[in-house]
C-alpha cells in the first residue's frame, strides 16, 4: 500500500502518534486516515475522477487534500500558491483538471471546488489503486516554453522512497523536519509521502529558516542547498542540529565550503543526493557510506546509471571523463503529458532519460554533477526555471524589444536570475523603477520565484553570426 500504512516496527498505539505536524497544528496516524478517507469518500460520490487540482500551500488542508486523492486513485496537480495567471490557466488546460480540491487561487479559472475538511472523517476500507496508475501530475520548466506535466506513477513513488529508506537508514524512529514547497518531489514526494510511507512523523516547519529548524528537534532534516548555507551562517541554529541523525541536501549543487562549515557547526557530514522531477530521485550518498563534497553518491536501488560522449559513445568510469547522464530505473517517469516530442527527445530508449545533466563517475560508482548541458536551465535557490520562459514573459510587455535570462553565480542562491533586456527605444532613463516594473510585470503571469532579480538593460545583445545570443558572453 503507498499511504498510508502503520510504523514498522508497529509500536503499540501507533495509529494515535503524529503523522503530520504543520504551522504548530497536528494530525496522528488516524486522523490523517479518516480525514483523507472522508475526501475519498466524497471524490468517489461525486463520480471525479481526476485528475483534480490541489492548491498547495504548506498546510494540513492541503495534505490531507493531496492524501485523499491518492487514497481515491484520483490524480492530483499541485499548483504552487505563488503562481501567475498564465501559469495557472496552463496548468490547469494541460492537465485537464476537473476541479479544485480544497483552497482555490482568487480566480478558479472556471473550475468547481470540492471542499477539504480536516475534521471530517470517513472509515471505509478503500481498495489500493493499481501500481501503475498516475498519482500525481507535477509540472516543471523546460528550457523554453510553458512548463511539461509529469505523470508520476504509484509505484514510481514507493521505489523512490523504499531507495532513499535503505539508503539513508530511515525508519519509524525517525522525525523528518523540513520547510520545502508542497509542489515539487523534494518537498512533497520525498517530504510528506516519504514520512507517511516509512511511517516517521514529519513536521513541516512552514518556511525552512533556520531558526526553525533548530527548534523543531528532528532526526532528520531536508534542505535545498539555500537552507543549508543559510543554517551555516548561524551558529547557533546549526548547534542545534547536532543531536539530529542525518542532514541531507538536494535539488541543487551544495557548495563544498557549505558542507565543510555544517560538518564544523554540527558534527555532521551532510548526505547529498540528486534527482529530477521527470525521474525522482536516482543517486544518493549512503548513511553508513560515503559523503564526498562536490558529489552524490550512488545510484539508489534499482538505478542504472551511464555516462554517454560525442556520437553515443560510453564514457569511462574514470572520475575524471565528463559525458551526458542518463538514467533508467522504477522509479523514472514515462514521458510528458501531452508533449510527444519532449518525450521523444528526453525519452532515448529502453527506458533510459537523458537527464541533460552533465556528469563524471569514478570507478567505486561515485557521481559527481559537473552542470547542466543547457544555459538555460537555472536553479535558484532550489527551483528549476526556464530561461525560455521568462523571456517570452518579458517580451509580452510593450516596451521590451529583446530579452536574454541567465543565472548568474550567486552565494545564496546558487544561481541568480538576471535577465539582459533592450528596450523599445532609448534606454530607460530611471532604470531603477523601469526595471521594477519589469519585474514586478513578470511576476503577474508568472510564478514569484521566476522573476529575475536583476534588470540590465543594454543596446544590444551578443548574437552569433547565425543570430544567436551567444549567453556565455553574458555570464562573464
Ligand atoms: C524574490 N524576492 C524578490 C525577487 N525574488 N523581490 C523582488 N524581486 C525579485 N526578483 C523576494 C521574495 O518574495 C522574498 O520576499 C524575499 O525576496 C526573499 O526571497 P528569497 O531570497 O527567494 O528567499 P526565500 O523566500 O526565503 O526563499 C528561499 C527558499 C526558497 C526558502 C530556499 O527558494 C525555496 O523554498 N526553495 C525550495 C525549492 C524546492 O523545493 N525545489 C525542489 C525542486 P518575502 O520575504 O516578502 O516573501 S527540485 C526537486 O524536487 C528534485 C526532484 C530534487 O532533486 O529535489
Ligand atoms: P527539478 O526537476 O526541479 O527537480 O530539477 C532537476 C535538476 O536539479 C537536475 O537536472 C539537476 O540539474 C539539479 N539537481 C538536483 N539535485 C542536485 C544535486 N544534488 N546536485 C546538483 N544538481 C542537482
């Protein structure tokens, strides 16, 4: 069964223990089962079969909303809360949602609610949906264009979780601490599914500062590298960390003197690992292996990995030879929803993802992430954005005549958007309050976190002879 099922070793009692605690408020084992079979339960009686959105605001609502839909065998999409118009009316088209379960944005866009109620509980017995069935619907940033659907499927779930368990040794003893999104893997597949799967109680700090951190008195703590460099710039949050069992970073490259100062502040060596939204996580440090600064381990149960060069040919596990990675396992999406020539392109055979990450092995099966293939994939602080994406954002305001997104190194953040922009005209003569327009202009149809930090405006931007902005001469 995927969720959710009793601790093991199955205290006696467990069932009255915390599931869930967030924002300070609590739901045990039992209340989390009847609220989430109550949405169940009324899913199925007003004959929705999905897939249903679920706006997903770090809340108790929100889980037992995205509970219920899996308990039902109803697709869920969460949709982040900080989204822009366009970015919900595209989601909610591509993926064919049929209505809202639970909170809504202030403009549904069309579609009927079905309300959540965290003290409603409902006691059938609900048969497991099949393995293979889509459990969730997550949407992510390609290069350029509007975000791609990910179908990802029950089983894919559990592999990815049951991987992490035995690698990290993580049990129903454990508490997992964490302050992640609820709409992305990180924060909800492995953050909320992944305690509910292993049976760990999980409290959900709402925002992952470090003060908060320190005072929740976890076993086990999640962070993106932004937290954790951010945990390293306060000492006395870090310290209290050090009676936790394992720290572990993901969703983007943690800095080498970030790991070095939390193994100082906290006695302890941060476990990294790596994944994709397309393929949940597939490579990680073990808790009784080891942690090497700079990269993530091994593939995680069930995960092949390779290395591919110039033309397909295979690279050698030397530690030093870079190739394109590639992956396959159970846990490895399928293909994008409703976007063949996406999947075609991503999807290169026999069940193997180019993940457009650039990668060396060492000979003990070590992978260490070099970067990504492509300029115009960032992460910032944790989140994937698009470059393509933003620019055509830009483009859609009247003044902007040419737009080029980068993501600019950036201590914090890893990566910092700026984007490059000529204007109709002559430059700005306030560019201050020209380029605040412009950001604040983006962030109306996007997401917040995809507005760009920075706006330089110039005359021209490098192009190639063929017409290209050549964006490598923009990161110098
Ligand atoms: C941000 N702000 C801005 C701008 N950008 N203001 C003006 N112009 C801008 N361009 C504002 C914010 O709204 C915020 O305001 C303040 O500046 C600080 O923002 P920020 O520096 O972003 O800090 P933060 O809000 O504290 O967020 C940092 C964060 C966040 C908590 C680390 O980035 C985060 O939650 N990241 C997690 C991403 C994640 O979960 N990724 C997983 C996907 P105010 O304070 O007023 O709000 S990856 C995945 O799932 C895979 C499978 C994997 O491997 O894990
Ligand atoms: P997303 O689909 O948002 O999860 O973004 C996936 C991308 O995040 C990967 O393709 C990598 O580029 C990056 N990523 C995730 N984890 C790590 C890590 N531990 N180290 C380096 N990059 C990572």
């Amino acid at each position: 069964m995927l969720l959710p099922h009793t601790r093991t070793p199955v205290p006696p009692g467990s069932d009255a223990e915390p599931a869930v605690t967030v924002g300070g408020r609590t739901l045990s084992r039992t209340d989390l089962i009847g609220a989430s079979t109550a949405v169940a339960e009324r899913l199925g009686g007003l004959g929705v079969r999905g897939p249903v959105a679920v706006w997903a605001e770090p809340t108790l609502a929100t889980i037992v909303a995205l509970v219920g839909a899996l308990r039902a065998g109803v697709p869920a999409v969460p949709v982040p809360p900080d989204s822009g118009s366009a970015e919900i009316a595209h989601v909610l088209g591509d993926s064919g949602a049929q209505a809202w379960l639970g909170a809504t944005p202030e403009d549904p866009h069309g579609l009927p609610s079905v309300p959540v109620r965290e003290h409603a509980r409902g006691w059938h017995a609900l048969p497991e949906p099949p393995a293979a069935a889509t459990a969730l619907i997550m949407y992510t940033s390609g290069t350029t264009g509007a975000p791609k659907g990910v179908p990802i499927r029950r089983e894919a779930i559990a592999a990815c979780i049951d991987g992490l368990a035995a690698a990290w040794g993580w049990t129903g003893n454990d508490t997992l601490v964490h302050g992640l999104p609820l709409f992305h893997v990180h924060g909800l597949i492995l953050g909320v599914l992944g305690p509910l799967r292993v049976g760990s109680p999980l409290v959900h700090t709402g925002k992952p500062t470090p003060e908060a951190y320190a005072q929740a008195g976890g076993t086990m703590y999640f962070g993106v590298p932004t937290v954790w460099s951010r945990v390293a710039r306060d000492p006395e949050s870090a310290a209290a960390l050090s009676g936790a069992r394992l720290l572990v970073s993901g969703s983007a490259p943690l800095p080498a003197p970030v790991f070095d100062r939390i193994r100082e502040l906290t006695g302890h060596e941060i476990v990294e690992r790596y994944g994709m939204t397309e393929t949940l996580i597939t490579v990680s440090a073990r808790a009784d292996g080891e942690r090497r600064p700079g990269w993530v381990g091994l593939p995680i149960t069930g995960v092949e990995t390779r290395l591919v060069g110039e033309g397909g040919a295979p690279v050698p596990h030397d530690g030093e030879s870079i190739g394109a990675l590639q992956v396959r396992g159970p846990m490895v999406g399928r293909e994008y929803l409703n976007r063949p020539d996406a999947t075609a392109e991503s999807w290169v055979g026999e069940g193997w993802f180019d993940t457009g990450d650039v990668a060396v092995v060492d000979p003990t099966g070590f992978h260490r992430i070099v970067g990504r293939a492509s300029t115009d994939l960032i992460k910032t602080g944790g989140f994937r954005v698009g470059a393509g994406e933003i620019e055509a954002a830009l483009l859609g305001h009247a003044e902007v005549r040419e737009a080029a997104v980068v993501g600019l190194p950036d201590d914090d953040l890893g990566q910092r958007l700026v984007a490059f922009v000529v204007t109709d005209g002559a430059r700005p003569t306030d560019s201050e309050a020209a380029a605040a327009a412009l950001i604040a202009f983006v962030g109306e149809t996007l997401s917040k976190h995809k507005r760009p930090r920075e706006i330089r405006f110039v005359d021209d931007l490098p192009r190639n002879p063929m017409g290209k902005v050549q964006k490598k001469l923009l990161l110098g």
